[in-house]
DNA sequence: GTTGGAATGTCAACAAGACTGACGTATTAT
DNA sequence: ATAATACGTCAGTCTTGTTGACATTCCAAC
C-alpha cells in the first residue's frame, strides 16, 4: 500500500499517489455520514439538529462552561450558538447560571434530562466507533487517531488535546 | 492503548472504554473541521458553498454521471442538488448534456473552468491529507483507512466501493 | 468616584442549504 | 394507450450559519 522510507534527516517519506489520497478523502467524505446518521435521527425525532448535539456534547464534556468558551471549541458565532442553547434551555435541557465571580458569564450544565439525551446519543454514536474499532483492529485504531489528529488545524489540536488531558487527571 | 485479544472463534475481541471511544469521536469531530477547511475558503470566494464542491468532486470523479446517479451519492432531495448544479451550470462550470441512448436523462461532466476550480479544491484538499499521512506514516495509513471503512453506513460503501474499483480497473 | 472601553451575552433580520409536497414535461417501458 | 421514469421547477418550511445593534457587567485610567 502506502511506502515508507527513512530519509537522511530521519523523517518519513511516502510515496504518495493522488489516488491514494482521494481514496482516503472520499472515505472521510462517507465515513462522515455515518459517523453523524445515528445521532441525527434521535435528534430529528425531538426536534433538534447537529448543531444541539455538539452544544449538549460539549456542556456534558466540560460542566460549567461558559458561552464563551463553547464558541471558541464549536468554532460559531455566538448569535448562533446563542439560538440553539436558547431552545436547550427552554425545553430544560441546559441550565443557565450566572456568574458569581464575572457576573458577565453564564456558567452552563446539563440537567438531568439533558444528561439522559446525552447519553442516548452519546451511546448511539459509541455503539458504531465500537463497531468500526472491532472490525478494524487494535493496530488500525491507534492509525485512525494518529491521522485523525494530523488533519486538526491547530487551534483545534488546542482544545482536543485540552479535552484529551481532562481525563488523563482523573 | 487499545488492547486486543482473540477469541477461541478467531475473531478479534478489544475491550474498549468509553473514553477512549470518546477520543476518537472528538477526533472525528475536529479533523473532519480541517478537512473541510480548506476548500470552504476558496469556495466562499467565489460564492459557493460545501453543496457546490460536493457535486464537483463526483461529476469529476464520474464525468457523464447522471443526475439521479448523483442524488444516490450525494445523499440529498433533486431539489436541493438541482439548485446546486442550476447555479453551477449558468455558470459555466458544469455541463448538462441530454443523452444519446436515454433522452430522459442528463450526463454531467466539468467544463474546463470547472475543472480548474475542481483543481484548486482537490489540491488543497490533499495538502492537507498528505501532510496528515505523511505525519502519521504509512501503518497508521492503512489503518486509518479500515476504521473509515467499518464506520460507513452499508448503503454508502457501495458508492464507495464503486468509486475505489473504477481506479483500480485502469 | 466617574467614565470609557472591553468583554459577555441577547435579540432581530437575513442567507445558504437542507427538506417535503405538488406539478409539468419529455421519454421510455409495458 | 397507459404507466413508470428522469428531470426540472415552484412554493413553503426548518436548521444553522452570518451581521448588526444593544444591554449588562467589569475593569482600569483619569
């Protein structure tokens, strides 16, 4: 398939076709659909979209969030984050807390049935990464990250790996 | 990391936490926004959207391809791609021929505009993935690859499949 | 202290792009 | 002849992105 080899500084060089390529973009282009469909009919089913799902994601991922932070890791404008949590919130999904010490911010967290939307989506979307992790292997998962993780821009790489160390704490 | 094991019928066991499943879903998420990155900002100059650059790539990729042909993989309503290839069309990029054998039908392929826009997308598009493999290196590669593949919907790997053996019969 | 700027968040209006439903037309198949 | 197929289009709705305008709060300079 993909040839390696050791160039004299040590750095890898591939040999790399634009076919090789293309394949590997078609595959991101459909495994993407998949990666997305489970969640996006349980989601259709309560009225919400994609974009409820990162919110809900997010806020369970780093309780106590403020809006403000949200926007930087879902990379939207407020105005438009600002819509989605305003539904969340009102159906009682997300609660909203001011801030005690900045009474500027609010301080976001899921209630109890936003977390049990959470977790029917969340494992929704487990069952399927499961499932592609046993059919690919232990050997291709750790590849999938690596190149996963090669694709981010940077500044994503920031809160990725920000969200990866949170539990490597525990 | 992900720990393997073979079970007594051959099949390969992972025991596999719900972080680190999660990792690969966030993983998903962030690369999925670089890869898409690119080609947004040079289609946003000219106007378009990710629906232009979509149709671009399979009328490319299948030049003479059919507009239901392309509805099936696109994954979206005639109208939502017909308000897509309309604005391609008028402007000059895509061409509609009506077909030889069945004059129902519309056989699409790229004018030489067209394709030089599919050019700068795709260029930019394996930039990145090239920069992705060639970081990661070629075992991860192929496993990135595989877990793409287990991860798509049934319906949507045989597009996919199509796609790869048209390649691999030339 | 007061004031002005920066930060945070909300509301309103608009556009892209997805959807459904209905309909018209040309062509092919039965 | 009639039915089915392929395509295009109009109309209307929804989600989700955008900008612009605005209120509140904090902080720092005066």
């Amino acid at each position: 398939m993909a040839q390696g080899m050791q160039s004299p500084t040590g750095q890898s060089l591939l040999f790399l076709t634009d076919e090789q390529l293309r394949k590997g973009i078609e595959a991101m282009f459909f495994a993407y659909r998949g990666f997305t469909a489970d969640p996006d009919r349980i989601l259709a089913e309560q009225g919400y979209g994609r974009a409820h799902h990162r919110a809900i994601h997010f806020i369970h991922r780093n309780p106590g969030t403020t809006v403000n932070n949200l926007l930087a890791v879902l990379g939207v404008t407020k105005q438009s984050l600002n819509r989605v949590l305003r539904s969340l919130i009102a159906d009682g999904l997300v609660a909203s807390e001011v801030g005690q010490r900045d009474k500027r911010e609010r301080h976001l967290t899921l209630t109890a049935e936003g977390a049990a939307l959470e977790r029917s989506l969340s494992d929704a979307q487990r069952d399927r990464m499961r499932h592609a992790y046993r059919t690919a292997g232990p050997d291709a998962v750790a590849g999938f990250r690596q190149v996963l993780e090669a694709m981010m821009d940077e500044e994503m790489r920031v809160f990725y790996d920000a969200l990866k160390d949170k539990t490597d704490e525990r």
